[in-house]
C-alpha cells in the first residue's frame, strides 16, 4: 500500500455531554487543542485529512487546524448527532474517490500512535479493515483502519437495520483482528485511551507534562 492511499478521518461530531458546555474537540491540551494533538500524530503516516464534524463546528476546527502539513477537508453528518457509526460512514464517504483505505480515530485520542497506525494499514492491505482487540475482547472501531467504500456500505446497511452497536459494520466485512500482544509491539495501550471528561483532560495533561 502505497503512502498516497492513506488518508485518515478524525471523528469530531458529538456533542460531549459529558465534558461540559466547551466543544472538546478543540479543549486545550496542555496549550494545544485536542483534535490538533491527534492530526499531528497522524502527520506522518498519513496524507489527507478529513474531520467529521457538525457545521456549527467548522470554524473553531479549521482555525485548530490552520498550518496542518496535509489537506484538510470537513465532511458533515446529514443529520446530527447519530453516533459514531453515523459519523464514520459520512468520513469514509468524503474519503473514498481519493483513498481506498483510511484509518478512523475519535478526536479525543491524544494518545494515538503513529507506529501502530502505520501497521494497521499495513495489516489491513488485502482486507477491508485491520481493527486493534484489547483487553476484555473489545473492539477498537474509532482506531482502526478500513477500505473506506466496502466499511461506508456496511455502516450505511447497519444504519438501515437499525443496528446502535458501533461493532456492527464490521462483522458484514473481511476483516483483521489485531490482538492485544500484537498491538504492544507497536505502541502502548495508551494510544487507545479517550478523554471524556474535565478530569480525564487534567489527567491527560499530568501525563504530558511528567
């Protein structure tokens, strides 16, 4: 797979109930804001840029984005707010004339890894997706790598059926489990933690600075 097939696709759209009244997409981590901490990490494993967002968030994410060494693009959700599953369709969708895989990541993942997400492209090459499993068995569908038109299919079929399970796309499609031992030897599992809340962002920052 080839550098100039992969794009990724950041995740901004929700409404953060739990963070409070600010948008935490663009929260200051530590003097930088969040979604701008995940777009540098992914700089340099990737080389297009698209944010899944509401409109009325378009402009506080372009100026946290302003300078971005890659093409940045916005794709909205035709209806707001339907939950990851929504969000990643509409990403892929924006995606897939220009990339035919794309690595998907919440906006609150200020710990994502460049290392492992250059493996899961490479992992995913002949299949379409490459999805980390850790811990308990769970399935980390906001940090996995998909062939962008076959994944924006399925989300579309499991939208129509109704399905609410995030998980659900990915059982309708060829796809590798990468597990827990195989992530370690890339990144920690660190990459895989999210802040939802005004603690976690404090303990995010403790983190940065130790």
């Amino acid at each position: 797979m080839t550098a100039s097939s992969r794009s990724a696709v950041v995740l901004a759209g929700g409404y953060s109930t739990r963070f409070g009244d600010e948008d935490k997409a663009v929260a200051s981590l530590s003097g930088v804001p969040m979604i701008r901490r995940v777009a540098d990490r992914l700089a340099a494993v990737t080389d297009r840029l698209v944010v899944n967002c509401r409109r009325d968030q378009r402009s506080s994410l372009a100026n946290a984005l302003d300078g971005y060494p890659s093409p940045v693009a916005f794709a909205f959700d035709p209806a707001p707010d339907r939950g990851p599953m929504a969000g990643i369709r509409t990403g892929l969708r924006a995606v897939e004339a220009e990339s035919e895989y794309a690595f998907v990541v919440a906006c609150d993942m200020p710990f994502v890894d460049p290392g492992l997400v250059a493996h899961l492209f490479d992992r995913a090459e002949g299949h379409d997706a490459a999805v980390p499993r850790i811990g308990d068995g769970w399935f980390q569908t906001t940090h996995a790598v998909y062939r962008a038109s076959p994944m924006a299919d399925a989300c579309d079929d499991a939208l129509e059926r109704g399905e609410s399970k995030i998980v659900a796309p990915l059982f309708d499609l060829d796809y590798v489990v990468v597990e827990e031992r195989e992530v370690r030897e890339f990144a920690s599992l660190e990459a895989f933690e999210n802040v939802n809340t005004r603690e976690e962002l404090r303990e995010a920052e403790n983190r940065l600075s130790s």
